[in-house]
C-alpha cells in the first residue's frame, strides 16, 4: 500500500503543483505582427490603397465610368457600363474595396493621430486625404456610411448609419478648410507618395479639392457652391502642372504597387477609344490624338488609321452595322498610357483652371473665363508628356495653334469648358463622370446615339449612379433602407443629391 | 525471430526499466465449446497484466501468469470465463453460449469498454468495411453506415477532403469536424486550402492520409458523454482509428492486400441540349468567338467558321465530357509482417497508393510505412507506434470560378464545339510557342486542356504520427499510464498560372512551405473494475493533458515570369514573400468514475477543466479556462428483470453532457499592425492586421447534450433496434458578429452564438438467415438532425457565410431557422405568387430580380443507409445504399448552363423556333402569357442568372454507394501452398444514383467542406469506381 499512497501523493503534487495557464498570456502575443505602427508607415498604405488595385479600376473606373462617358467603348458585353446592364459587382467595386481599404486605413490613422494629439501637418493631410477618399464614394452612390464609417474597432460601430449626401459635403468641405489650416512646417517625408514633403503642394491641393467639391454643388445648392469656390481660390489653388496630384506607381513588386489601370490594360484588350472622344479629338485636330490612342490591331498611331468606336454595340451588332471588327478601333494608347508605373492622378492643374474658368463665368471669381479655358487646354496638353515618359511633347506652338483653331466660345463658354475638362480627365474615370453628371456636357447621346442594347437596366438612359452592394442589405439592412427611402431606388438611375 | 528480440530489447531500453521480481509459470489449456468442440482464436488474457493470446487452430494455448492471477477467456458469442492460476489448477475451460454478445468497443482515451456498460451510443465498425471497397480518403468508406455522422465528400477528385459531422453543426461558424484520434493520439485534421468564391483547389486535409488497409476499426464517440474526456477539442465528437496490431498471429505472418480500382464518368447525370448550336442572337455568326454561347440555331451540318477560324460542320460534336475526363485508377498495395509472442507483439506495413484522377494530369502517389509494436515486462506494458507517411501529388483540380478550371468550359460548349479541336498546334491546349491556345475571346474563359495540363498546383506531404505509452500496474487494482503522441508534417506545394494564359499573359507561381505539428502529453491514474463490495464496482481515472499546436509557414511569390516557362520565382518581375507562425496549448486535468452495480447498472461521471491559450491576455478580466462535467447510466433491463423470451437483451441508457469548444484560434483578442508587401518607393506601407474586429473577452462556447437511448435484441439477438434521441445546444458560440464592411471590418468576434440540434438515431440489425452454409443480414440506419440557429448575435442579425462566384446568394445563419440557409436573390412576385417581368420595348418579357430571402437550406437532415450481407459457402455478397433528404443545394453549373442556354430548360417543348413561352405578369400587375423570339430567350435566361432561386435544386438522392462480390479460397484448397488465407473481391462504389433531384449535376458537387454546405460551381464529375481486391495472407 505504500506504493500507492506515494504515487497519490506525487500525483496530486503533480497537478496542485501546476499553474495550468502558465506564459499563455505571452504565448497568445503574435510574434509577427506589432501593437502599433508609426503613422508615417500608414500614410504611405492609404494612398496607394486609395489609388486602387486592379479589382475597382477594372469594374467601377473603366467597365462603368469610362464607358458611359464615352471616353471609351466595347464590344464585349460583360463591359456592362457600356450596355447599360448591371452587373452588381462591378457597380459596388469601388464601395466594396474603398471602405474596408481606404476609410479603414485613413480612419485609423486619423484615430491615432488624435490618441497622439498630433495636430499639425499630418493630420491636416489625412483630413484633406478622408475627404478626398469619401468624395468619389458619395459621388459614385450618393448618401453613403460617412460620419460612422470605419470605426468598426474605433468605436465598435459594426453598422453604420448613411449620411445624407448633403451633410457629408458640408462636412468634407469644412474637413478639407480645417486639414489645410493644420497644414505646418512639418512633413511626411518619404511616406508623402503625393508631393514628396512638399506642404505647399498639399495646401494647393486642399484648395483645388475644395474647389471641386463646391462645383460639384452648383445644381444644388449654388449659394454654398460661390461661397466655398471663392474660399478655395482666394487659399490658393494648384498654379502649374508641377502641383498635380499623383502617385507615380513602379511595376511591382507587388500588385499594389502597380497602375491599377495599367493592370487592367495588361488584362483586358477589350477597351477601345470611344467614338464620341475619337470625334472630339479629330475635329479639333488635337494634338493628344497620337499620345492617347492606337488602332487595337497594330499599334498604329498615324491619324488616319485612327477610328472611334460607336457606344453601345456587341461585336456582332457593330460587324453587321459598320462590317467592322473591334480590333479595327483604336485603343487608349497602351504604349504610352497603359504601363504597370504609370502614374495614378487624382487631381490636375487643367481641372483647376477649367473649374475656375466656370466660376469666373459664374461671376464668382474675377479672373478672365477665355484665360483660364486656355490655361486649361494647355495644362491638359502639356501635363501628358510630364506625366507620361513615352508621350510626346506638345509645344506651345501647338497649344496655340489649337486654341487659334477651337477658340472659346464666349458667349456659351460652358459647354467648351466642360468638354475640355472631359477630355482633360480621360483616365481619371470618376471625375469625368461626375463632373458630366453635373454639367451635363460634353452632350451624350445613349449608347453614343447607336440603337437602344435590348435588355439594359436604365430604360435606355445614360446611367447617373453606382448601386449600393447587395450585402448591405443584409449587413447593414435599418441604414440601408432608411438610406433608399431618402435617396430612391437602388437603381442605376437614380440621381444623386448634387445630381438633381 | 531476431527482429522480435530486437524490438524487446530495445523496448527494454525504452522503458529503463530494471530490477523486478515476479514468479511466473507457464501455463497451457485447450477451450472448447459447450458440445466439447474446440475453438479457435478464442482470446486469453491474464487480467492483472493485459497479457494475451489466442488459441491456436486445435483450441490450445498458453500463456504466462503468476499464481493467484487470474485468465480471462472469451470468445464471440460465448460467456468470458475466468479462472484463478494456482497450484494444480485445470486450465482447460469449455465456454458456454453467451446470450448477449459481449461486445467491447473502443472508447475516450482508448479504453476498451463492453458496451452494455456504457451510457451512451458509439458506434464501432469493424476494418473489414474500409479495406475492402477503399477509398482514396479512408474516411469516405464510412459514408452511410453510421447513423447519425453525415459524411460528404467535395467535388475535388481523388485528392479531396472530406466533411464530417456528427450529430448536426454545433458551431455557427467554427470548427465543426470531430477530432481524429489514432491509437490514442489526437491528430491534425486541418484542411490546407480549398475552393472558395473566387475558385481555388483542395489542397486536402489530415485524416485523408491514413491508409484503409492499416485500419483495425473505428468508433465514432458521437454525443458529449462519449467525448467529454478529449477536451474541447471534441466538442464534435470524436472518431477513434485503431489501427492494426500483430496481436494475434502465431510466428510471422506475411499479409499482402492488393487493390486496384478504375474510374470513369458514367453515372455523371450532365444533359445539356444538344439541338442548338454554337451562337448568340439566333444566328450562327457568333458575335464574339464565345464558345460557351449556346444560342445558335438548330444544328444544320452546314460548315461554319469556328472559334479558331476553322470551318467545321455545325452539327454535334458528341459528349465533350467523355472525351475529356479519362478513365482514372487506383492501385493500393500493402505488405504487412506480424508477429507475436507472449509478451509482446509487433507489425510492421508498407503501402503504396497510386491514383490517377479522371481529370488529365492530376495524381497522387502516397507512400505510407507504419510499425505498432507492444511489450510487456512484469508490471508494465508499453505500446510504440509511428508512421511515416509521404504524399506526392500532382494536379490538384481547381474548381468553382473560372481561370483554371478545367471542368468550366467541358460542359458549357455549345454541342457543335468539340473539345478535341481544342489540343492546339503545340499539343495539350497551347500555341506552338507554348501560349494559351485560346477558345473564347473572354479572357476568363479558359482553353480546358490549357487548364489542366498547363496550370499546376503540385505538393509534397511528409508526416510522422508516432506515440509512446507505457502502463504500470501498480496493484493488481491500480494502474498508472503516461502517453505522448505527435502529429508533424512537412508541407509543401508549388502553384502557379503559367506564361501565356490569356487573362494573365505572364503568368505567377507560388512557393510554400508548412510545418505543423501537434503534441500531445498524458498522465493517469487509473482502477480496473475496482470491486467495493461484491455487487458494487468501481472503474475510475484522473489524469492531466497538455496539447501543443504550432505551425510555421514561409512562401515566396512571383508574378510576370522573365524568361518564359521557367518556373521559378526567381524568375519572376515581382516577387513576395511571406511568413506565418502561430502556436496555442490547452492544459487540462480531467477525472473519470464509473460505479457499477450487479454488472447491470453503470453510472458513469466525468469532469474536466481546460485551460486555453488562446483566450488569455494580458488585462483580460473573463475566464480563460472552463469546467464541465458529464453524467450517464446504463440499465441493462435484461439482467435485471425477467423479460419474455423474444427479448434476449434490453438496455436503457442516458447522458447529459457539456463540453467546452470554440478557442481553436490564436491572437483574436487584440488589434496589430503589420508592415506588408515590400513598400513602395522606400516608403514602408503598414496597415491594420485584423479583418475581423478582435475582443479580448472572448470565453470558450459551452455545449450541453443529452441523449438517451433503447438497445433491444430479439430473437436470440438476431434482429437488434438500436435508437437514440439527442437534443443539444451551444452557448455563447464564438460568431463573426457580421459587421457592414462600411465599418471597415467584414465581423466582430463575440460570445454569441447559440445553436441547438435535436435528433434521433436508428439502427436496425437483421439476421434474416444464419447457418452454416448461408447467412443473410440486413442492416438499415436513418437518422434526423434538426438543427435551429437561435442566436447570431446581439441583435439576431444574420451571419454571412460564403457565396458563389455569381455573388447573388450567401450561406447565411437565420435566427429561428436551421443551420446554413441559403440566402440569395428570388423571383419578384406578386400576391399571388406571379413572377413579375419587366416588359422590353420589344415585348419582350424579363423577369425582376426580386429581394433576398431564405431559398433552401445547404445541410441535409436526413441521412440513412440500407445493407446488406449474404454469405453462400465461401461466397459473399454485400451492397450498401446511402441516401440524404431534405437539404438543397445553389448550382452554378445549372445557373451557367442557363445562361448560356445549354440547359434544356431553356428550350420550350417545341423548340426555340417559334421562341420560348414565359408568362407571368408584368410591373403593373397585368398578367401575360408571351412568346419571346428565338433571338431574345438568352436576354430572358441571361437575367435568370441573377436569381439565384433559378439555381436552387433539393439535394435529395439515393445512390448505391458500394457492391462487393467476394471468394473466399477455401481452406482444403490452400492446405498445401504457404497461402494460408486468401480472399477475392470484386469491388464498385458510386455505382448508380439511384435518384437525385440536381439536374444535371451529382448531388455532392460542392466546392468545399468548409460551414458554408450546399454550394456549387464547376466541380469535378463524381466518379463510378470498379476494381478487384485480393487479400492473401502466409
């Protein structure tokens, strides 16, 4: 019996002994990740993040904005923007990465700065920076997650209420006058993937966001659009090509740091110049025409093998109309436009110019409309070969040459402007259509004027909206019902508040 | 015999075990039956030391035991006997026919348990299932022969992994597979990659590796009374392997078991249309070269131009699927050399697996060593057992979204395209330069020869599962037992999208490399069958266990390959890596009691207390460790009353149980950070880690069962009714509280979860003919889960699960609905249940994308199988028909084949020339009956492709799962040769559906075993098998 009692005994030692969650505390710490980071890492995250991947400049900017402003075309019908058809996906991709990638990013560092009580340069720019991530996300869909949105750890908010498109614009604006009164001596330094460190250049920026958020308000409320547009010009907007906000990507090594277009053009050979663009460029005898595009079939760029193609036509359809095939068409110029490092732009001088020259028309601002339309076409002229290695300078010769032969029309200079600002943002998909939407020109026929595509979603008309995702419907269903029943229906074509 | 020496010394070494004393003697008998007839392989066993053997074929033994020991011997069907070593004592015994069977069954912990004592249901299956109609996953072989655990395989091919689920999903979106155990030693069962929306392959997962010749048997511990002493970890249930021991054999024996199986594609149920041929619009002149687009005209034989520029005959090109898919095959040969003695025993085993999938270019090659060998010195015993196992394999199948999968385009070409003109001029579906040879200008629609021969997804798998467990006998009452087991593996797998695929025309590989391993540690003290007083006995054990997980991974990436089809990420434009690692212990101390009362009463407690690593934080105020208990009882009604004849065995029995589960993952608790990818322009780019919003204060879930049950055998046990009812529930289950990913974070971790399930198991046994030259049994199970989601989270939201690639239906938990809904887009109808269509200006009539709402239900609740066994002489035939009902299932295969008017759905009885009649009523609620033109019907299916309604089929079938013919060589005939035992079987499994209510698709089609059940794109045709399985043994 010894022999038991002693093996009870050393037994019971054995687990009284034990302290049975011993180092799991240190066990249950993730080796390979970190409590917190550096904000300057964050920042240089959420600008490549708000430049995008393959996945929304694919679906959102080129398969929807691109074609229905008839900056481009094609043949195939998954290019739904083109048909006029849903494809669900495509229309939320820019809501369904922005949020969990850019408004994730920009909220967290916004939090730590304030848990850091940083008040100076850094975060003026991530103020400007929110807003310029939530001002494309409420132009794609109007009212959307705002005021709550990204605070799913923050504040624990796991669904967030959508705020009227009208107070998030007051809201960005007040936003953006608030970042670029915090903009200081101090930088980002290498993580600043816009200006390099250039504060300047950021304040111009705020400013020239400025501006274009309160052009964005002239249909709606044009009081508070003259008020803010003047608050931006007298801050100082952007003054030159140098002042574009851009990031220059690399091709690799990973996917995000490449173009997300620039993946899309390596993906996808079914974008052609749109015959609306290719039109607008031969008849003004634009020097951009060889820079921009190139027939599909070899690259060319000679002017003469250059050919727009109608909107609105699946291949079969456009063979039997014109006897064409899509590879006929010219494409953006991928030799020039299309490369993995090309740079992403976010904002240009032209804009700016073509913006003021609007208000200057308005009367809200003193300059001159005819001088600041022909600051914007040379802008837009100039700024390709600065932007763009492989694209040819265009001389100031030129510049002059076509202003000489497309002078502004001064008594109904609007529709110039705006048409130059539509060409001026080729590849900046979400503004063109945006600011179309707004102003209404270059004047668009549906479907570039070819026959209605049987089976689209918008009745025949030029959609005016990016749809809310599905999900949100069952994630998020008290503040997306409240959101339709303010805004309408879900669909296509319903407008926006600044829209209507 | 040498080898055998070896193995004793070097256990001997093992156990440094010296200086014991004990008085043995040799002792030998002969059993016999009742009528003075010997038996052979009757089981002796010297009960204080586990020591056994058999009798040999005269009914003699012997053994050695020290006086005043006592000898057990049993035999089937025969009451065990025990007699008491002494001077001049008779050893030789003549048993007598037992009424009940005494039937031992592996229990927790590997204890070996006669079942009347135990208080609730396990069910056990004998080797003999699972060596003979084998499968590539061992655990496929179980698939309808116990009620209760819903095994489903994935459409993956031969490489797949396997779902199994006992008694319902106890977890909302956790683990829900039970724990493997081998030997005694948990293992890893964790799946290393599968399909999901965005397509993908099945990388397999743990248990598939155990080779079905090395089985013994299996238990299945299916409630929380049966598992309450493996932890959490078996908060699913556990399944218990015993693999094969050298027990048993007199001097060496040689066995060889030799199978091959062919595979093919017959009984795959595709009936696309085949009177239209490729086309959009009506018209032969595809618009775009989509040679998916089955909208053409009825097939004429007028030559054509094609996708490729060629012209061909527009006619029917014939089965494209069987000119696709080959015949695939299946060789499994083991070698097995037992041996024993008095002391000990040990068997050694080399397999050797070849298959070749039915999809081109896909194999696996597995080799498997393993050795079990068991001493005895005096007061210890000690068992060593360790595999090796290696799996190479080639080609794993991608499925569910498009680049890659070989299976997409197979069945979506229109039937004037003939998948072999799709081999290419430089073979094997490329260009001569080796490019993609394209056969679709969508870029995503891939050339499937291209996919399969082109794309690869290779691994390598190396495993060692080894265990040691040594038993000291104390007292001839008490006992102690340490056992340590570890589960590693090397993991390595090499994939890729090869230069010249069309949507990626540079094309990316992957390189990685996992280690993983899993230890396990155990200390206990034990009592055999203690006897208080003479009608009270006492069974009882406490011990403490330590689980160790780690896992280690590193990879390297690349993208745009520099020189063209070299395959290295060196040469790559963009390259990646990545690291991971993670780690996490349980601890735990757990006791076990049984009292038993005249051998026909057992009360049976059990407590354990875990402690988790991965619920503990610095700072955390809620526990991190959790206490739960069991209780069940057997009531053997047969020994206690007197029962009418007919009944020769009645017994009750009850458990309540709870068991603590759910903490499987580390680092959940807090928010990080992590510098990814490689930076950009010297800037470093950091970012928040978490997807999901982490909470510290996350506690295990705690699942509550209680069963009870009715085991009756009539008719001198020949026709026995095994039920059992079950009701359990899971509280505070670990949910991804679903979140708005306008929050940023796609989920919450939260305690919230609660989900219960209630069922009922039925067993029925049936010995419809017993005699010497004929035998016929019946066996027939069913059982009935009925699962209900209670709670998703604090607001009773739903919680989304995966989707289809077509992105209009989640799996989704409901509140107050069963487990996995299938929650997508409708038809828009109106009060009367009209579809409502939105007119064109045509006339034409297209149906409105109605709102989401609950569709089907993913998981089947009824399972069930019917059996049978008839034995002529040396003769034996066996078949098993296996069925589920009530679960439905999203087809993507049908939706596509919808839109692309392959599906003969999509063409009205008199065919599409005079258009296709649709009525229903239009947005103002005026009701229509139209015929839309033959040019138009794909406007109308292509809009059906996003509702998701129109892909909802019921899952139910009944398929006939397997067949055996076997012969069994009579002995006279081998009396001369050195064969002593040999036996021939022809073998089929998946041999008919006998009725399945998918089109076009096999009812267990989906893409992965993960929670989200009952989705389905483009997965491999489920295969017929036919082979011959030949056992000799020398």
């Amino acid at each position: 019996m010894k022999k038991i009692y002693l093996v009870l005994i050393v037994f019971s030692f054995v687990l009284t002994g034990c302290d049975f969650d011993k180092g799991f505390e240190e066990m249950n710490v993730d080796p390979t990740k970190a409590a917190q980071l550096d904000v300057n890492n964050k920042f240089a995250s959420v600008f490549l993040r708000t430049s995008g991947g393959r996945y929304e400049n694919w679906r959102a900017s080129l398969i929807y904005s691109s074609q229905i402003v008839q900056h481009m075309s094609s043949t195939a019908t998954y290019w739904t923007g083109n048909f006029y058809t849903l494809n669900q996906g495509y229309s939320t991709s820019l809501f369904d990465r922005g949020y969990p990638e850019q408004v994730k990013e920009i909220e967290d560092i916004i939090y730590q700065l304030t848990e850091e009580g940083v008040s100076d340069t850094q975060m003026g720019v991530a103020r400007i920076w929110r807003a310029f991530i939530y001002h494309r996300l409420t132009d794609l869909h109007g009212d959307i997650p705002y005021s709550e949105a990204g605070k799913g750890f923050i504040e624990g908010i796991l669904k967030p209420a959508y705020d009227p498109q009208e107070a998030i614009y007051m809201d960005m604006l007040a936003e953006i006058e608030g970042g670029i009164a915090q903009l200081g001596a101090n930088t980002l330094g290498g993580s600043d993937l816009i200006f390099q460190g250039d504060v300047d250049k950021w304040r111009k920026f705020g400013n020239s966001l400025m501006l274009r958020l309160a052009m964005r308000l002239t249909k709606a409320d044009a009081a508070t659009a003259q008020a803010w547009a003047q608050k931006a010009i007298s801050g100082g907007t952007m003054a030159s090509n140098d002042d574009i906000a851009y990031i220059q990507h690399t091709n690799g090594p990973a996917g995000i740091n490449r173009n997300g277009h620039g993946e899309v053009f390596d993906a996808d050979g079914n974008m052609r110049i749109s015959k609306t663009f290719m039109e607008f460029l031969q008849n003004g005898n634009d020097p951009r025409l060889p820079i921009l595009a190139a027939r599909r079939s070899d690259g060319s760029t000679t002017a003469a093998d250059l050919f727009g193609m109608p909107n609105g036509l699946t291949g079969g359809a456009l063979e039997a109309k014109y006897g064409t095939e899509s590879s006929y068409y010219a494409e953006p110029n991928r030799a020039v436009l299309g490369g993995f490092d090309a740079p992403m732009v976010f904002q240009t001088y032209a804009e700016v110019e073509f913006l003021k020259a609007e208000a200057a028309q308005r009367g809200w601002h003193t300059g001159s409309v005819e001088t600041h339309y022909n600051n914007g076409v040379k802008a837009a002229m100039q700024m390709l070969s600065s932007l763009y290695p492989n694209a040819a300078a265009i001389s100031d010769a030129q510049v002059s040459d076509y202003l000489a032969a497309n002078p502004l029309n001064t008594s109904s200079p609007m529709e110039m402007i705006h048409t130059q600002y539509w060409a001026a943002t080729f590849l900046n998909e979400y503004e063109a259509f945006a600011n179309w939407r707004r102003t209404g020109f270059p004047t668009l026929q549906p479907f570039g004027g070819e026959a209605v595509y049987p089976g689209n979603e918008t009745n025949g008309e030029i959609p005016r909206r990016m749809i809310y995702p599905n999900s949100e419907e069952s994630t998020n269903p008290e503040n997306y019902a409240a959101a339709v029943s303010r805004q309408g229906p879900n669909t296509l074509t319903t407008r926006v508040w600044w829209d209507k | 015999m040498n080898f055998n020496k070896n193995i004793n010394l070097l256990l001997v070494l093992l156990l440094l075990v010296s200086g014991f004393t004990f008085a043995q003697q040799a002792i030998s008998g002969l059993v016999t039956d009742e009528a003075g007839v010997p038996l052979p392989g009757a089981t002796v066993v010297v009960d204080q030391t586990n020591d056994g053997t058999t009798t040999d074929f005269d009914g003699n033994y012997s053994i050695s035991a020290s006086d005043g020991q006592s000898i057990s011997i049993s035999f089937v069907g025969y009451e065990t006997l025990s007699i008491v070593v002494g001077d001049g004592a008779d050893y030789n015994v003549s048993l007598q026919p037992d009424s009940l069977l005494d039937e031992v069954v592996v229990t927790a912990l590997g204890i070996e348990r006669n079942t009347k004592a135990l208080g609730y249901s396990v069910t056990q299956v004998g080797g003999e299932e699972i060596n003979e109609i084998k499968s590539t996953n061992a655990i496929n072989a179980l698939q309808g022969k116990i009620a209760g655990v819903q095994i489903s395989g994935n459409a993956a091919g031969a490489k797949g992994s396997t779902r199994v689920i006992i008694r319902g999903n106890s977890s909302l979106s956790g683990n829900n597979m039970p724990l493997y155990v081998v030997d005694g030693i948990p293992i890893d069962n964790t799946n290393l990659g599968s399909a999901g929306v965005w397509g993908g392959a099945d990388a397999g997962d743990g248990i598939s590796a155990l080779n079905p010749d090395e089985i013994e048997s299996v238990s299945v511990l299916k409630g929380g009374a049966a598992a309450a002493l493996y932890g959490s970890r078996a908060s699913n249930g556990v399944i218990l392997i015993t693999t094969k021991k050298g027990t048993g054999v007199e001097g060496i024996q040689v066995e060889v078991t030799s199978s091959v199986q062919f595979d093919d594609i017959k009984n795959d149920p595709y009936d696309p249309q085949t009177t239209y041929g490729q086309g959009r619009d009506y018209s032969t002149n595809s618009d775009t070269v989509d040679t998916y687009a089955n909208w053409g005209i009825p097939l004429n034989g007028s030559s054509v131009e094609q996708w490729d520029g060629v012209s061909r005959p527009y006619s029917y090109k014939g089965n494209n699927l069987e000119k696709f898919y080959s015949g695939g095959e299946t060789y499994i040969n083991t070698v097995a050399v037992s041996s024993s003695s008095q002391t000990g025993n040990v068997r050694m085993s080399y397999s050797n697996l070849q298959n070749k999938d039915i999809i081109p270019n896909s194999t696996l090659d597995r080799n498997t060593f393993g050795i079990n060998a068991n001493q005895k010195i005096g007061k210890f015993s000690a068992d060593v057992n360790l595999k090796y196992i290696n799996d190479d394999a080639i080609g794993a199948p991608r499925l569910s979204d498009s680049p890659g999968n070989a299976n997409y385009g197979i069945r979506l070409f229109a039937p004037s395209i003939d998948v072999n003109d799709m081999l290419g001029a430089g073979g094997l579906g490329t260009n001569e330069d080796g490019t993609e040879f394209r056969t679709s200008d969508n870029t995503f629609s891939q050339n499937p020869w291209f996919a399969a021969w082109q794309y690869f997804d290779n691994s390598v798998k190396e495993r060692v599962i080894g265990s040691a467990s040594v038993r000291w006998d104390i007292t001839d009452f008490l006992y102690a037992k340490g056992r340590f087991g570890i589960d590693r593996y090397d993991f390595g797998r090499t994939s890729g999208t090869p230069y010249g695929t069309a949507y990626q025309p540079l094309g990316s590989m992957s390189e990685s490399k996992l280690t993983r391993q899993q230890r396990d540690a155990d200390l206990f003290l034990g009592t055999d069958n203690l006897k208080i007083v003479d009608d009270l006995s006492v069974t009882a054990f406490v011990g403490v266990n330590q689980n160790y997980v780690n896992s280690e991974s590193v990879s390297a990436s690349g993208s745009q390959f520099i020189v063209p089809f070299l395959y290295n990420v060196k040469n790559t434009q963009n390259q990646g890596n990545g690291y991971g690692f993670n780690e996490r212990q349980i601890n735990s101390v757990y006791g076990s009691a049984e009292i038993g009362y005249k051998d026909a009463i057992f009360l049976n407690v059990t407590a354990r207390n875990d402690w988790f690593s991965t619920l503990s934080l610095a700072g955390k105020e809620a526990p991190n460790d959790d206490l739960y208990t069991s209780a069940s009882l057997s009531v053997v009604l047969s020994d206690l009353l007197e029962l009418p004849e007919v009944i020769s065995f009645a017994k009750l029995r009850a458990g309540y149980s709870q068991v603590a589960g759910g903490a499987g993952n580390p680092y959940r608790l807090n928010l990080t950070y992590s510098i990814v990818d490689q930076g950009h322009q010297g800037a470093s780019l950091g970012r928040i880690s978490n997807g999901s919003i982490p909470n510290s204060e996350i506690t295990p879930f705690e699942k509550n069962e209680t069963e009870i049950g009715l085991d009756l055998r009539l008719f001198d046990n020949r026709f026995s009714v095994d039920f059992t009812y079950y009701d359990n529930q899971t509280d505070g289950d670990i949910v991804g509280v679903s979140a708005s990913p306008t929050s940023g974070y796609g989920s919450a971790l939260a305690n919230l979860g609660v989900i219960t399930n209630e069922g009922v198991e039925l067993l029925i046994n049936a010995n419809a003919v017993r005699s010497d030259d004929f035998d016929l049994n019946f066996t027939f199970n069913y059982a009935n889960n009925t699962s209900e989601i209670v709670s998703t989270n604090d607001a009773g939201t739903n919680l989304s699960l995966d989707e289809p690639r077509s992105r209009n239906l989640r799996v989704t938990h409901i509140v107050g609905e069963q487990y996995g809904a299938l929650f997508g887009t409708s038809y828009n109808r109106d009060s009367q249940g009209r579809i409502i269509h939105d007119i064109e200006a045509d006339g034409t009539p297209i149906p409105q994308v109605g709102p989401r709402k609950i569709l089907g239900f993913g998981v089947s609740p009824v399972s069930l199988g019917f059996g049978s066994n008839m034995r002529y002489k040396n003769l034996s035939l066996s078949f098993l028909i296996e069925g589920k009902n009530g679960g439905q299932m999203f087809s993507g295969t049908n939706a596509l084949a919808k839109y692309f008017g392959a599906h003969k759905a999509t063409i009205d009885a008199d065919g599409r020339e005079n258009g296709f009649t649709v009525s229903g009523v239009d947005a103002n609620g005026s009701a229509f009956t139209t015929t839309i033109a033959p040019d138009r019907i794909e406007d109308y299916w292509r809009r059906t492709y996003q509702i998701a309604e129109e892909a909802i089929y019921d899952s139910n079938y009944l398929r006939l799962r397997q067949v055996s013919l076997g012969y069994r060589i009579p002995g006279d005939v081998l009396e001369n040769t050195f064969i002593s035992s040999a036996r021939v079987s022809l073998i089929g499994r998946n041999l008919f559906l006998l009725s399945n209510s998918v089109e076009n698709v096999d009812p267990e089609s989906g893409y992965n075993v993960s929670n989200s059940q009952g989705l389905e794109w483009f997965g491999m045709p489920v295969p017929r098998s036919l082979g011959l399985n030949v056992n000799l043994k020398f």
